[in-house]
C-alpha cells in the first residue's frame, strides 16, 4: 500500500521544489504504519503545498489559507478513528497563528507537518512569519528586520506532545514522521525546505547550509519535545444528529431507507431558491434512514444574487469519492443554472433531466421532461418550491419508496422549518401522482 499516488518528479512543483520529497517521506512514514488510505485523512492549506491533495490516495480537506489546523481538529472529533494530518506552509502558520496555539493548547490529536520554505512560494515570494533575519524577498529587498517566529517553541510552551525542527534532506524523515503521527496528543514537524524558485534566488542557501542557518538563528534542528499527553476526548460521532430523532421511543425499529447504489444528483439554480437547503435536507433524512450522502456546493460570494447548484451523492456504501461526474438527474430551475452546468454533453443517455418549461437547454443525450416550477411555487411558496421539485424528482425517478420517505420526513424533520419542509415533501410526493398539469 502507498499512500502517494504519483513519483516526485511527476508532482506540478517547481524543479528542485522540496514539497515532493516531503510527500514521499510522508508516504513511507503511512506504509510503516501499514495504515490504508481510508485510514487517513490528509488536510491541506492555501500555498504551494496546498495542491498535495490530488497526489494523494486517501481522504483529502482543502480549506482556506490558516484554517487547515481548525478542520483538521474537527474532522478528528467528528472521525476519531482517522489518522489526520495537517499539511501546511509557513504563510499558513502565520495567518493561522492563534488556530495552531490553541490546538496544541487544547491536545488535539492531530499532526501538522509545516513545510517551512521561507517566503509565500505561490504568490511571488514575498517573507512570510519564518523569513530569517537579512533575507531579501520582494517585500524585504534591504533583508528582513523581524525576527523569526519560532514554530516549535510556540506549540511546545502550550503543550504539544510531540515537537521536531528538520529538514526535507533528512534521510530519517519518516522515522519521524511516524513518531509523530503516533505519539497521542498534539504534534508538530517544523520541516525545512527550498523554495528553487524565489528564496534561493535572492538568497545563499541550499541542503548543506540549512544547518548552518539554524545554528544562526539559534532554532535548533532535532527532537525538541516527546512528552505524549491524552488527546482530546474526541466524542464518536453519529451519522448524524438527525439520527437521534428517528429512533421511536416506543422500542419500535427505527426507520431505515433501501437504496440502490451509488446516485448522483445535480440541483441548478438561483440564489435565494435555498437550493443548498433543500439538498441538505434530503442528505439528512438519507442519512438518518441509514444511507451515506456527500453534500458540494457552488455558489458566488454575492448575497442573493448568481447562480446556486448543489450535487448530492447518496448511496447505501460509504462515498469514498465525493466528485459529481455523471450525475443521475440534472433538475435545473433557472437560466443562472442553466449557464453554470458545464456537463450537458456528458451526461448518460440514462440520465433524467428535470428542467423549468421556459429554459433553453443545451444539447445533451439525457432524457430530458420538463416541469412548471410556478406550479410548485404556489403550492408551498417560492422558498419551498426547490425541495417540493427535487422531492417530486426522487420519487419520479424511483429511488425512494414514498411511504418510507413520508414517514423519516415526518419522524426526522425538526427545527423552525419542520412545516414547510414537511408540506414541500409531501407536494412533491403529490406532484410525482397528480403531474403538473393538474395539480
């Protein structure tokens, strides 16, 4: 078993680039542990070494630029049985400085491996938190006054468990490694790189010097803490707390949902439609009946404005690919989701497209049947309508029994919107017998 899913030389890092060789490390420190890739979730950072994701064959997460370290903590509590491992630049650690205190403070049970080159790579080579003294970047072109924020020393004051500063040439890279993924607790590898591309550019150091320059800036290399503490108490996480409420308090069986296989689903529209919640659900309640569902959205950084598309992949076999390829069914309501659907020509002659009557479609060789959403709009109102159409879309298709789907919906549904979404459930159950014309 190998966690890497590609050779170091055909990894799109600049030539010279050290972020390769810390994979390999990273992939034999996993095969030593003889962990398989659903063992292991690996959580990347903005950055250069942020692009990992696709190299490696196992659980991935990529967030946003210094927040690696708060999803890294969760998907932990939410999955204890998970190997997590953070991968993270120093750019990263500065803009996530109080994220990276605070898990060591707290004990999570995560390893964060920071690959430390210097400067932000990605962006042109500007200095970063770790910039050594005098070193010259575009934005220190006289050398840098600061000095270096001390990784190692900041996690280790606030009770990291296991704390190591070495380098990617490091021969026992993966000796490492494995000791820190396996001391419980907290634990931290500062991993010293070259940037080929910026740094060493503008400044004298290369695989034999690295030594030199932490003896100047007097951060040693080497073991720095081995004291495991207890992780955080992770509590188990249940499918999901919807869960809880379609167990019957009369010992009957809770209500469990039969699926087929693995199906996707497509939902194109606008903001404001609450799209994203209606998929959501739908995800809920599938889960809650015992089914594995993957929810991706898109949307635009605008309020109530652009196009909004959720995809929803349900199936009664964990989901270890969560990519919306050949979806199912395409429901389609407005022209926003019209334009932002960039699958048209690839989807299965089997495939059912759902779309608004008044939408021009590209070509494609699905089914396609069309559908009056002004129709669902005055039977459970604008807002309700997206959930009354797909609901109407699962039943048509018959993936769902629609007594089993009424009776979760009515058992798991909880909140402010309990009503509506039972009314818009049940409307499109209706529509699924009645048609649209004659409802």
């Amino acid at each position: 078993m190998t966690t890497l899913a590609v050779k170091k030389n055909d990894m799109a890092f600049c030539p010279g680039c050290s972020h390769g060789m810390v994979l390999e490390h990273l992939s034999a420190a996993l095969d030593r542990m003889k962990l398989t890739p659903t063992d292991v979730c690996i959580v990347s950072d903005i950055g250069c070494i942020g692009i990992s994701d696709r190299y490696l064959d196992s659980h991935t997460f990529h967030g946003l630029h210094g927040r690696s370290i708060t999803y890294a903590e969760g998907i932990k509590r939410a999955r204890p049985d998970l190997t997590v491992v953070v991968l993270i630049g120093d750019g990263g650690c500065g803009i996530g400085t109080a994220h990276l205190v605070h898990s060591a403070r707290r004990g999570a049970d995560i390893t964060v491996i920071v690959c430390n080159n210097f400067n932000f790579g990605m962006t042109g080579g500007q200095h970063s938190a770790t910039t050594p003294v005098c070193a010259q970047t575009p934005t220190t072109p006289n050398g840098a006054t600061d000095y270096p924020f001390d990784v190692c020393q900041t996690v280790g004051a606030n009770g990291a468990s296991y704390v190591g500063r070495f380098t990617a040439f490091d021969k026992d890279l993966p000796q490492r490694l494995e000791t820190a993924i396996r001391t419980p607790g907290f634990s931290l590898l500062d991993t010293w790189e070259l940037c080929v591309a910026y740094y060493t550019e503008r400044n004298p150091l290369n695989r034999k010097t690295l030594s030199e320059l932490s003896d100047s800036m007097e951060l040693p290399l080497g073991e720095l803490y081995n004291r495991p503490r207890p992780p955080h108490p992770a509590e188990p996480a249940s499918r999901s707390a919807i869960s809880k409420t379609t167990e019957p308090s009369n010992n009957r069986a809770p209500i469990t949902l039969s699926w087929p296989r693995r199906t996707e689903f497509c939902v194109a529209g606008s903001a404001g439609q609450r799209i994203l919640s209606a998929v959501g659900v739908i995800g809920k309640l599938a889960v809650a009946g015992g089914l594995h569902a993957a929810q991706s959205d898109d949307f635009p950084i605008t309020v109530s404005r652009g196009h909004s598309v959720s995809n929803l992949i349900l199936s009664d076999k964990p989901i270890f690919y969560t990519g919306v390829d050949n979806p199912e069914l395409l429901l389609v309501l407005t022209e926003d989701g019209v334009r932002r659907v960039k699958l048209w020509e690839r989807l299965s002659p089997h495939a059912l497209v759902l779309a608004e009557t008044s939408l021009n479609l590209p070509d494609t060789p699905a089914q396609i049947e069309r559908i009056n959403c002004k129709t669902a709009e005055k039977l459970v109102g604008k807002p309700s309508a997206a959930l009354a159409l797909l609901s109407y879309a699962i039943v048509r298709g018959q993936w769902l029994d629609e007594n089993r789907f009424r009776a979760i919906a009515e058992a798991g549904i909880r909140g402010k919107y309990r009503e509506d979404n039972l009314k818009a459930i049940d409307a499109g159950i209706n529509l699924a017998h009645t048609g649209f014309e004659s409802a």
